[in-house]
C-alpha cells in the first residue's frame, strides 16, 4: 500500500512554516540578543525593542510593519502572493513571540560566528517561503516587488532594500556591530539566490 503523497497546497504551507521558523530561530537564537540587524522587519523590530528600552517584543513590531507592507505587495505581485505571506507573517510572529523569551541570551557567545550562522539560516528560510510564492514579509516584499520591475535577482534586491536598516543599526550600535550586521546581510542575500535556485531545480530526460 502505498503512501499518499502530500497534496501541493499543503506541502508549500508546511514549508513556508518551517522557513518561518528556521527565521524565527535565526533572529531570537542568534541576532536581537547581539543587537544584530539583519534588515527586513525583524530588523526594524530589533531597533523599536531595544529603543524602547526591551518594552515592546519583536513579534509585536515585525506584525505591525508587515501589515502596511503586505497591503503594498498585493497590489503589485496579486492575491495569491498575500494569502501565502499573510500566512507566513502569522505564524511568523507567533515563532517570534514565543522564542524570543526563550533566548535572552544568544545560542554562541561570539558575535561574528552569530552573524555567520544568522545569516545562512535566515536565507534558507526566507527561500523557503519565496519559492513556494510566498514571503518572509518585511523586505522581502520590497525586494520581490524589486525582482518583479527589475534585471536584479532576489538576493541583490534584498540586498538592496536592506542596506538602510543596516546602516541605522551602524550608528545606533557602533561600527564594529554594523560590519556584523553587514556580513549577516550578505551572507543572507547570497544563500537565498543560491537555494531558490536549488529549489526550484528541475531535471530533464529526452529519450530518443
């Protein structure tokens, strides 16, 4: 008796819900404990934490931004794509909100190993949730709608949308904990070209 096999609706919720998670372990384990910024909403949501003195949680402000970003990105990319990430955004501040207490201090101790790590498993998580047509939120949005008008692939975009949040945690947090932020980032951008691209392989047989 064979087994069923997973219907495909199904199978890209269930990954854009691990991608939500591998994410949300990434910045609760890893980058607001360091006050990393890695971009994207949880990046903004790092600064508001910690600029109002650890009062209001990430979860919280990372669901607030999405909201007006999410309302831009279904005019743009359609409402299949808002169905997905309103999705993904959910269950998004729901990891963050309930890891985040978990991990008051980081999983290393070491900043730039932090970053390293931070940076590989958010990109697989981000590229989970954008291969199945959907999104991380923050961002990622800005950059999709990027990929969408423009020759830039994903990664860049991101790159692209991300490098002011970068640069206001720079200033906030001194330049060591920027050039972090910014080898974060990079490391991002370039796993998450380089997994949509694994993805989204197909192969090909022609017999002749």
């Amino acid at each position: 008796m064979q087994a069923k096999k997973i219907p495909g609706e199904v199978r890209a919720y269930l990954l854009i819900a691990l991608g939500m998670l591998i994410y949300a372990i990434a910045a609760t384990g890893f980058l607001i404990p360091h006050k990393i910024v890695g971009g994207g909403a949880t990046g903004l949501g790092t600064i508001i934490y910690y600029l109002s003195g650890e009062t209001v949680p990430v979860g919280v402000s990372y669901f607030l931004i999405n909201i007006v970003l999410l309302i831009v990105g279904v005019r743009v990319l359609g409402p299949k794509f808002g169905i997905k990430t309103v999705f993904a955004i959910i269950i998004g501040s729901m990891f963050l909100s309930v890891l985040q207490p978990l991990f008051p201090e980081a999983l290393v101790s070491d900043k730039f190993m932090s970053a390293i790590i931070a940076g590989m498993m958010t990109g697989l998580g981000i590229a989970m949730a954008l291969s199945q047509g959907g999104s991380t939120g923050g961002t990622d949005i800005v950059a999709m709608i990027l990929h969408k008008y423009t020759s830039l692939e994903i990664g860049r975009a991101l790159l692209v949308s991300d490098l002011g949040i970068v640069l206001i945690a720079a200033y906030l947090y001194g330049a060591q904990t920027g050039l972090y932020c910014i080898l974060g980032m990079i490391l991002k951008c370039t796993v998450v070209d380089s997994a949509i691209e694994s993805l989204n392989l197909r192969k090909v047989c022609t017999i002749i």
